[in-house]
C-alpha cells in the first residue's frame, strides 16, 4: 500500500480540541502526521478525511485495505481510548460498530463505519420510536458490563466538570444558562444515577417523545424525563458555545431544565 494522505489537522479541529484539552493539545497535533502514517502503515489504511465532531479525539474517515469504510481515532487520553474499545468489544448487536484494531500505547482505535454516519444534529426529522426503543433495549440487553468500568456517577461527575470550562471560556454565557441551574441538572444526575433501577428539541417534544418513549424500553416515563432534564443544561451550555445563532434551541433547553423537578 501507498503511503497514506495525512489529512490537514486545521484551526477548526485545534480549536475544538483546545476548548476541552486546553493549549497542550497544539503540541501533540504537531507530533501526530507521522503517528498517522505509522497506523496507516501497520494497519494497511488509507486515510481520507476529518470527521468534525468530537471534543477529545482526532477522528478520521478511512478506508481498509479490502476497500471497506472505516473509521480511526487517536486522542491523548489514551485510557479513554481503551475504556471505548474494551466496551465496543462486549456488545453483540448490529447498533454498535466492530472493533478492527486497536493501539493503547499511542490512544488509537480503528472501527468500522457507521453508514451514513450522519449526526443526529445534522438530520431533518427525529428517529422514529420504534428505531429508538430498538437501539436502547439492544444496548441494554446484548453488552456484557465489565466490573472495572466506572460508575454511572463517575460519568456525570467528569461530564459536568468537562463542560464547566465553558463558562471560563466564555462567561457571558452565564445569563444564557445560569451556573445554578447548571448544578442544578448535576445534582438531579447524579441522584438518578444513585438509585438507578437494576434493570438516557424543545422541552415540550422532549417531554412528549420521552413519555411515547419509556413503555417500548420499559422504562418510568417520569425517570426518563427526569435524565433528559438532568443534561438538559449542559447540552444548552454546549449548543450555545457551538453556534452563536443557537438561541432559540439553548432558550427551549433552559425552559425545559427549569420545569423538570
């Protein structure tokens, strides 16, 4: 095989990695080009363009060497890297893509695509019920939980702490999404998470979909509100500092946030 286009790590992939991983990340861009041409190389790859989504990892479309679509992704927090591989191993279902190899010394995981692979955001119509109840109750029934993944409150707490930096970056946000109804959504988090059962738009569709939603996962309805209010803040924090033409999705958010108990 050639050796593999290297596809330019530009400003607005520094940027959104920075945003999370602070000014370090420069230099472990600097370094990376030849680390990608060494995983095309070992992997028998052909890179071929960023994927702009994510805020820990560099994630490239590329091709296998039998032509099939893949996708590679290389971060700096390499145990986050491992934790995703090892936890896409253990699931057996069509919903989650397949493991083709994976790097823990350099943080690097080779999938395979998910077609189209169009981001939720980015699609003009909600996934029907059905499709979404099919993907919940898979995930929740074919995995195989590994007794060293962390907490469910673990999550939230680093979730939270993540996305706190959005504020110092940005303090006006502030009057968009309140710090305390941020902590507010924290506190209702992480008391879901403490007495899960043993058995995740505008606020009205929320509500509604959530309802429609919860008896075809067999799930409480009030519970399944509840978690999309818990994050409901964090995801206004997060539209908000994205797009700067976000406000009335954060404005609905906050609505959303403030009625939910």
């Amino acid at each position: 095989m050639a050796a593999s286009h290297v596809p330019e790590l530009d400003d607005e992939l520094r940027r959104r990695l920075g945003r999370r991983l602070g000014a370090g990340i420069e230099s472990w861009l600097d370094e990376l080009p030849p680390v990608l041409v060494d995983l095309s190389d070992r992997w028998q790859i052909d890179l071929e363009s960023l994927v702009q989504r994510g805020s820990v990892s560099v994630v490239i479309r590329c091709r296998t060497g039998d032509g099939r679509p893949a996708v590679l992704k290389v971060s700096p927090e390499r145990r986050r890297i491992v934790d995703e591989a090892t936890a896409l191993a253990r699931w057996r279902t069509v919903h989650v893509p397949a493991v083709l190899a994976v790097d823990d010394g350099v943080g690097a995981l080779l999938i395979e695509a998910v077609e189209p692979g169009s981001s939720l955001s980015e699609s003009r119509a909600y996934p029907s019920r059905e499709s979404l109840a099919a993907l919940m109750s898979s995930l929740h029934a074919d995995g195989v939980p590994d007794p060293s993944y962390p907490p469910v409150a673990e999550r939230i707490a680093y979730l939270y702490e993540s996305g706190r930096k959005n504020y110092e970056r940005r303090p006006d946000f502030a009057a968009l999404i309140s710090p305390d109804l941020y902590e507010r959504g924290r506190q209702l988090a992480l008391r879901l998470a403490a007495d899960a059962p043993a058995t995740v738009e505008d606020g009205e569709t929320i509500a509604v979909r959530a309802k429609q939603l919860a008896p075809l996962i067999g799930v409480d309805a009030l519970r399944l509100s509840n978690w999309c209010a818990a994050f409901a803040a964090m995801t206004a924090l997060e539209v908000a500092e994205a797009s700067p033409d976000s406000h009335v999705r954060v404005d609905s958010l906050v609505a959303f946030a403030r009625a939910q108990s």
